[in-house]
C-alpha cells in the first residue's frame, strides 16, 4: 500500500443497516451463566478487584449496559456530537489514521498530540477538547491532534505485523510533521503513557515535553533497587502485584494469543461491551462505555486491538532512558508509579504531581485536574 501524505476531511456515517444488525444482536443476547451473588463476593474489596467482580464482569453489569444500549443509547445523537469535532484520515507507513484535529484560538497555543489507550479510542479526550483549546484558561491551550491509534476505531483494522509503540510514535512525529507542526507536545493515557515517551524518542528535535498518567517502571530484579525504599513505595508494589495477579488476565492472553479470543468479539456486541467492561467499569458513565463498544464493533476492531498487545510483548526493548522533559499527573485511584525506577527510564522528569481522586479514565471522571496538569506542564515549556 502507497502513503498518501495529502489530509483528507472525514465525517462518521454509519449505514442504517449496520444499526439494525448491530440491534438485532443485542436483542437476541444468549446471557451467560454465573454463580449466585453470595458466592461470589462478601462485599468486601481486596485490593484492586471491586466487590462482585472477583470472577470477572459480572452478569448484572452486562445486562444492565445492554439494556441501556438497546432502549436508551441514541448512536445518531453521538455521531452528531463527535461530528462536530474536526476529523480527518490520513495514511502513513501503509495505515489509515483517524484524528481530530482542532485549534486553539490562540495562535501561539502549543500543539499536542493526545494518544489514548485500550480499551479506548479517541473518544477518550473528546470530553476535554473545549477545556484544552480555551484560550483563556490558565497555564498553555493547546491546538490538539488526537488520533485513533492503528487498529483502533476509525483508524481501522490493522493489515499487516508490526504496528507496536515504537511504530505508532513514529507514525505520530510523521502526522505532525504533515500538519506543519516544528515544536509541539505530546502527552497519554494507558498505552498512550507508553506511545508519548517514543514519539519523544523518535522526534527529540520537535517534541518540547512529555506528559503521561502513569509510567510503567518496574523492577529489575535487582535486589540492590530496594534499599532504603520508602514503605509507601512498598505499599505500592503490593498493590502492583495484586492487580498482576487478579486482574492482568486480558493482557496475558491478548499478548500471547489476541486471536482466539477475536472470533467472539466479532461477532457478539454484549461480548465486545464486557471484554472492554473489564477495565472501564463503573469509572465512565453507561453512555461513554457504550460508545467505545459500538465504535469497537461498527469498525470491527476488536482483534486489531487487542493485538496491539502482542505487538508491544515482542517490539524491541528500549535504548537508554528517554531524555525529554517528562511529566507525571498521578490519579487516587489509578497505577500507582515508583519514582525510583521511572527516573532509572528517564533520565528529565521535571514534574510530579498526586492527586486524591480521579481513576485510570481520568479524562472521564477527574477533567478537571487532567486539564489543569498538561495546561501548567506545558505552559511552563512553550
């Protein structure tokens, strides 16, 4: 496939047939079977798995999003207001990329590049473009670029192997080169708190700061980095530990083996809404979750998706520590990262800031503080 460096205008319309299909599939769910709630659960949390969901999504929270999908959810409504949000495509290194892209009406505003994570899409960060494009609000607004990372959303099925961090950080320097950006930010959630650091690494002439919500810094396995580790850090780890042994199911298979599980994706959307229920849960509203799985299977990228993950477990290992000035906004109640090992992987982390609120979906359920941290971050580097 030939790139097509020219940006072509892009408007969600999704054909009433596939609507109806995708109702028709909801109304006919077979549900699945589960233990009774006292078996379950005695209501108390351990660590970071919620009450009721010990075995997984619980039946009560399936049902209860597919019945509002089915009698409440209005897509028409939602293509409208994501419609009116500036999109375009573009193809780069063989991939269609989806993206928004809106200006600040401040001229001088600092361009970023916000890349979310799984299992999201750009809908991640549409709630927070108003906030970031203010031209009046403290600190630095923003001229946003926010894309649908390969294989995700619009961006489409990914085509061939290989579309791992490193390659969608290189695609991300490469569309802000085509949309005439010389210095700009770039900043993430989840995956895309992997993906800023790379395009930080790739375009270290063009890139001024890095911002992501967690850094994923972990042990060496040498005994050494433990002395003199605050308990808190400590705290920290157990609690690491007991997400990776309670929680980290979806990425053990979707790293090891996506495609068995991408055949009932494809073709149940209550399947596709508790897959990425898993991590979403009740931090986003029944509207936010809903869109994200009707976006997953209006474009069938479940498998696409999730193999990002494979790609990811077998792309090479980094080169060094990054050196771009890096900043940290920490959320309550969210991965909860280690100074001493994230300074072992960059080398200029120039802000740190905990908050005592806000989830892993902080765009969702703590905007406010999210907007405030890039705002000042960047302000302090235009």
């Amino acid at each position: 496939m030939t790139d097509h460096p020219v940006i072509r205008p892009f408007r969600i319309s999704i054909p009433q047939s596939e609507l109806d299909d995708l109702h028709t599939r909801l109304a006919r769910t077979r549900w699945a079977q589960e233990l009774p709630a006292d078996q379950v659960t005695d209501g108390v949390q351990q660590g970071p798995v919620m009450p009721g969901w010990e075995l997984g999504v619980p039946l009560s929270y399936v049902r209860r999003l597919v019945a509002y999908w089915l009698e409440e959810y209005d897509w028409r409504a939602t293509e409208a207001k994501l419609n009116a949000l500036p999109q375009f495509t573009t193809t780069i290194d063989g991939q269609n990329i989806h993206f928004l892209h809106v200006r600040s009406a401040d001229p001088d505003a600092v361009p970023l590049i916000l890349t979310h994570g799984w299992p999201n899409c750009f809908v991640e960060y549409a709630g927070v473009v108003g906030a970031l494009t203010d031209p009046d609000g403290p600190g630095t607004p923003f001229h946003l670029v926010i894309p649908d990372v390969p294989g995700f959303g619009f961006s489409g099925p990914t085509a061939e192997k290989g579309w791992n961090h490193l390659r969608t950080a290189r695609a991300w320097a490469e569309l802000m080169r085509r949309l005439g950006y010389e210095r700009y930010g770039a900043a993430g959630n989840d995956g895309g708190s992997m993906i800023s650091p790379e395009i930080g690494r790739a375009d270290p002439e063009h890139v001024i700061g890095v911002h992501v919500t967690q850094i994923f810094s972990f042990p060496s396995g040498d005994p050494a980095e433990f002395d003199g580790l605050p308990p808190e850090d400590f705290g920290k780890l157990e609690f690491l530990k007991a997400f990776n042994d309670e929680m980290s199911g979806y990425s053990q298979l979707q790293g090891t083996k996506p495609q068995n599980l991408a055949h009932a994706l494809a073709d149940s959307p209550a399947g596709q809404l508790a897959w990425i229920g898993q991590l979403l849960m009740e931090s986003v509203s029944p509207e936010v979750a809903v869109t994200i799985a009707t976006i997953y299977w209006l474009t069938n990228t479940g498998a696409s998706s999730a193999r990002m993950y494979y790609e990811v477990a077998h792309q090479s290992p980094a080169a060094g520590p990054t050196t771009i000035p890096l900043g940290l906004a920490q959320f309550a109640d969210d991965f909860q990262s280690i100074r001493r090992f994230a300074e072992r992987d960059h080398a200029n982390i120039v802000s740190w800031n905990a908050y005592d609120r806000g989830s892993h979906w902080s765009s969702h359920d703590a905007p406010d503080l999210l907007v405030g941290d890039l705002r000042q971050f960047f302000g302090k580097l235009r």
